[in-house]
C-alpha cells in the first residue's frame, strides 16, 4: 500500500437530520472551541435544493487544539438513510486513497463512489463489512469551503 503518512486522523461526522446546528450549539457550549456552520444556502450548490432546505447544515465542524467533530443534516439532504455516525478519514495520495476506499468495499457496500465535490475534495462513501460507514477523501484544490465561525 501507498504511504501511511498520507492517512490523516479519523474524524468522526455526525448526522442530525435537520438538527445540526441545535446539536452542534449544544456540542460547543459543552466543549468550546471554535464551531464553524454552511448551510446550503451559503455553497454553489444551493440552486439544487428547494426553499425549506436553504437552512440545512451542509456542513459543520467543532474544533479545539487536536479535538474535532464534523456534522451535518446529511438525511434531509439525500434520498438515503445515513447512519448516525460516519468516520472521516482524508487521505493525501490520489492512489493511496483509492486503495482504501477499494479495499473497504471489499465484502461491504458503496454508497457513493469517490467522486469530485463542490468543496474541493473527491470524496465517497462506503459502508464495510462489518456495518461501519466511512467517507473517504482526497482534496483536490486549495483554499477552504465557507463557513460562518460561531466561536
């Protein structure tokens, strides 16, 4: 396999199901840090989704030295049903990530495939064999997606 150096942390990514910024505010007057909110109104991405779901949180992220969680309204967002929690898990090499996600699949099931994303990342999902789901991805361009700091 390709260089484990290229392995990032896991993260875990929880799904709230139109409830993530609630959570993620009570997740942050629990811990501090700094969290951070996109809602769908606020991507490139927001001409795809009616009215009601402009709010959803697309994306969010609690962070304090080496602690970090990620969340979102993943369901409200998709055709499919998520589980409540996912692991993250960004890997630098092109290749490397690839063989991952491969090998994750293997006996288990893709959700999604890695696929290029609106946030500069290719990225998919994949539920292994033993029922864990995890998103593998690589970024592919520079700079960070929007987000409003709420710390």
């Amino acid at each position: 396999m390709g260089n484990n150096s290229a392995i990032g942390s896991v993260v875990p990514c929880l799904n709230f199901n139109g409830r993530c910024r609630e959570a993620m505010t009570y997740y942050h007057d629990c811990f501090g840090g700094e969290l951070g909110l996109t809602t769908v109104a606020e991507t490139t991405i927001a001409h795809e989704y009616p009215g009601e779901q402009q709010d959803y949180v697309v994306t969010s992220q609690l962070s304090m030295g080496s602690f970090l969680i990620i969340g979102a309204d993943i369901d409200k967002l998709t055709d499919c049903n998520h589980y409540p929690v996912t692991l993250t898990v960004e890997i630098d090499d092109a290749v490397q990530c690839e063989e991952v996600f491969g090998k994750l699949a293997e006996g288990g099931r893709v959700v999604s495939p890695l696929t290029p994303q609106f946030w500069g990342a290719v990225s998919g999902e994949v539920t292994d064999r033993f029922g864990i789901q995890w998103l593998i991805y690589r970024r592919i361009a520079t700079g960070s997606q929007p987000s409003t700091a709420i710390a």
